[in-house]
C-alpha cells in the first residue's frame, strides 16, 4: 500500500532523523528508528550535510522545475475551466500565454486540470472520438 506524505509529514520526519543523528546513532540505527524508509545512501548524505552545514540540512534542495500553476495563475486556470469545460488544451494554452505571458506545455496543462477535475474531455471519451451533438450513430 502506498501511503502519500504530506511535506510537513517528511519534514517531520527529516528532522527526526538529523536528531538522531547528532545524538550520535549510526546510520543503520538511524534508519531502523526511522518513522519512514530512508535509503541508506539519503541518511549517509544528510549526515554530510549535518556536519558541513547544520544550517541547511533540513532543506529539500530540490532540482526540479518551479511551479508555474499557482496564485493568481491557478486561480484564473480554474475559473476559465470551469466557466469553459472543454476547451482544448491548446486554447488554453494560448489563452495563459496572451494573459499572464506564460508559456506552459499541453502535457503539464492536462496534468493540472486532471488534478483539479477540470479534464477538457467528457468521462470515457478518448481524444479524437467527440462526436457533434447532432450526430447519430
């Protein structure tokens, strides 16, 4: 079963962890009173980073890219969603772009309005199978 974290959760859990650390247990011990799995190589480079600079331990330093849907952004993304259930993804797109200057790819696009339950497409249907209103089969 997978158990989703919330970051305040991990952030607990990372703290716990540099705790015991300074106490001075060994990273087999540290990882066995772990509230989470923590990969051995992860507490190894933590402890690192505990005795090179404590100041920065706890920080995520993540690598990946900002989050651009959030603020007003996400706030504007969710009202035209909804006032404009499915519009594509690419008229989205442009629509982001003209308002905010903000070039944002169909991919995370779609990932996004799927997170929120604003998906452009109906319950069951498949891109390239809309039907017109008026069209029998």
């Amino acid at each position: 079963m997978l158990t989703i974290m919330t970051a305040e959760a991990r952030r607990a859990a990372k703290q716990q962890l540099l705790a015991d650390l300074q106490d001075g247990y060994s990273v087999p011990e540290t990882r066995a009173r772990a509230s989470i799995p923590w990969h051995p190589a992860t507490i190894y480079r933590l402890r690192q980073r505990l005795q090179t600079d404590p100041a920065l331990a706890l920080a995520d330093r993540r690598h990946g890219h900002p989050v651009k849907l959030r603020g007003e952004v996400r706030d504007w993304l969710v009202a035209f969603c909804q006032a404009a259930a499915h519009t594509p993804s690419h008229a989205v797109q442009a629509a982001l772009q003209e308002r905010f200057g903000l070039l944002v790819s169909i991919s995370q696009l779609n990932r996004v309005r799927a997170a929120l339950g604003l998906s452009s497409r109906r319950r069951g249907e498949k891109a390239g199978n809309r039907l017109d209103r008026g069209t029998t089969i």
